[in-house]
C-alpha cells in the first residue's frame, strides 16, 4: 500500500501550477485547509480558478489568495462575509460563476463518480434556467460578461435543468483523521464539502489534524477512501477560528464576525 504522506504543505502543492482549477473544502470556514491554502499562497501560484462553497473572509483562507490577486475565476455558491470579493468582482478583476449550492455538491460529486451530467429542478424558471446572470464586470460597473442559457426537460410535471460534472485538476481538503492509505474521516460541518471537493479532483491533497496508523480507522466509519486522495500531510497549526461568533449578554443576542 503507497504511503501518500507529504512532508510539509509545501511539498504537497509544489507541483501545482499556474491557471489550475482547484476545489477546496470548507462550509463557510469550517473544515478549511488553511495550511495548503497559505502554502499555496507562499508558492506564488497564480491565475487560478477556484470551486469552492465561497471564498473565506478578507483576511482568511482563500481570502488570502483574493487579496494577493491569485485568483482569476470563482465558482461558488456565495460571496458571504467577504467584502473584498464582492468588491474585486464588481471593479471585474474576478470572473464569478455563481451556482446553487446543493448543484454545487452535486456536480463536483458527479465528477467523482463518473457522471457526465445530471438534471434538478433547482433554478428552473430562474436565470439559472434560461442564463443572463452576470459573471463578468467592467471596471466601470458595466456588466461585460453573462450566463449562458442551460437545457430544460420535465420529469412528471417537474421542469428540470441540465447541469454538468464539475472536474478539477486539484483538491485542497481538511479533515479531522486520516491515515497513510489516504483514508478520511471528516468532523461535523467539515463533511460537508470536503469529500466531494476531493471526489471531483485529478489530484485531492488533504491536510489532517490526527495522522494514524493503516488500520486504527474503523472501515465503516470511513467517510472518503483513500481511492480518492493522493496525498496527505499532517497540520501544525490547530487554531480553529470561528467565521462568526455570537455571545449572549443581558442586552440579547449580539453577533460579530471573526476579526
């Protein structure tokens, strides 16, 4: 059995070059790799498209590549809690395809699964269906670049829409154990993308808070072979920190977004 462990987050993305279309795991920030991501960073890969639920905070996970202009093209479900990217994709320095997110997961689990295409009922009779919605800007604000228009057919009454396999050259995932083997288990939220963000890619590198010994994971309790990764590096930095934290006081409820 190939031993896939990697020796720094370094070594995992060293190969990774310039223009890839990289998947990258997370909910919000929950079950973010944020050590490949900062290796990524420290790599200088550019002019990458990134497929990803949405793009970190400002100052973040992918946040950081936004804001060393890494990053040319997002597909993602939506901006979220990151000014900084709705302000690069209104002065057009990013291309957006914006996509539901239960069709994100779905295409990018499609792609792992051999599936050329699907049809779903989600955005048919929206601009999702029948296409315009504005993926590109001018610096001006002008819109410069919209969706195409997709295939419908109905199933028993139901209008669907044809929606394509998402494939991706790359995988940056986060999980909470895993082994040499490449076998994941993934914690609460954090299984939310990761697994299907590593299924879609041609190379899915995972960091892992627990590296253990082939075999000490319990088969059943598997959440993503290790058919599925390539390789695997341990993280360093266990810090968690939380997108948006709410406390209660006296006054009720008050919330405020992670600095």
């Amino acid at each position: 059995m190939r031993n896939k462990i990697a020796a720094t987050a370094a070594a995992a993305v060293a190969d990774i070059p310039d223009g890839s279309r990289i998947a990258v795991g997370g909910f919000g920030i929950c079950g973010t790799p944020f050590e490949l991501i900062r290796a990524l960073l420290a790599a200088g890969t550019s002019q990458l498209h990134i497929v990803a639920n949405n793009c970190g905070l400002e100052n973040l996970g992918l946040g950081q590549l936004l804001q060393a202009d890494r990053i040319r093209k997002v597909t993602c479900s939506y901006v979220g809690s990151n000014p900084d990217f709705a302000r690069r994709i209104l002065r057009g320095e990013i291309e957006i395809d914006p996509t539901p997110q239960g069709t994100l997961a779905e295409r990018l689990r499609a792609a792992g699964s051999g599936l050329p295409a699907f049809y779903t009922p989600t955005g048919a009779g929206t601009n999702v269906a029948t296409g315009g919605i504005p993926t590109l800007y001018r610096p001006d604000g002008s819109i410069a670049q919209v969706s195409s228009s997709k295939e419908t057919r109905t199933f028993g009454g139901v209008e669907c829409v044809l929606e394509t396999a998402l494939h991706c050259d790359y995988a940056l995932v986060r999980a909470h154990r895993g082994d040499s083997a490449g076998n994941l288990v993934f914690r609460r939220t954090a299984q939310n993308f990761n697994p299907v963000c590593a299924m879609a890619a041609t190379v899915a590198i995972a960091e892992v808070e627990h590296l253990v010994d082939v075999g000490t994971l319990d088969p059943d309790g598997i959440h993503l072979p290790g058919i599925f990764v390539d390789r695997i590096v341990q993280v360093v930095d266990h810090s968690k920190p939380i997108e948006r934290v709410t406390v209660r006081t006296d006054g009720g409820p008050q919330n405020a977004l992670h600095p």
